[in-house]
C-alpha cells in the first residue's frame, strides 16, 4: 500500500487536472488527507464530485493555497464530463470518422 500511494503522490505532482469523486475527505483519513494536501500540484485544476461535502472539501484546498478549485455539489454523473477542460479540448478536436 505504501507504494501505491508513494508512486501515486509522484503522479499527482504531475497532472494539471485532478477529479476527486464521492470521497466525505474525514479527518481521520489522515494519509489520504496529506496525499491530496501536500503532494498534489498547487496549480493543478481541483475538481470536486463529493455531493454535500464538496463545498467544504473545496474550501479546505482553497485554504491550503490551490489556485483553482471547483465544487460540483450537484448530484449526478452528467456534471463530471462538463467539468472538465480536457474533454472540452477534446470534443473541440474531434475529427469525423
């Protein structure tokens, strides 16, 4: 487990975008808690999906000095895919087969 996350704190350092999806982020959870606080890239785009608790998980990266963070409290999948900036490109791109 310990190497799990060790590679994934290395990845998240990395991406631009990071989707964060039905987790309530308790404060027990304190390992998940530092991965996400302090081994995520600051000017990563934070996308939040976690129903009631998104505004206040949001708030806790804010606090934490993310730049750019995003709550979708709404509930439903349908919101995921029109967060996203990536998939936006992508459907900009897109080419008919």
């Amino acid at each position: 487990m310990f190497l799990k996350m060790l590679s994934l704190s290395e990845a998240s350092k990395e991406r631009s975008e990071i989707y964060i999806h039905g987790y309530i982020m308790s404060a027990s959870d304190l390992k998940a808690r530092e991965l996400l606080f302090d081994n995520v890239n600051r000017d990563a785009i934070m996308n939040v999906h976690c129903l009631g608790t998104s505004d206040r998980i949001a708030e806790e990266f804010q606090c934490r000095g993310f730049a750019d963070v995003r709550s979708f409290p709404v509930p439903g999948f349908e919101a995921w895919p029109a967060s996203s900036d990536w998939l936006h490109g992508q459907a900009e791109g897109a080419v008919d087969r």
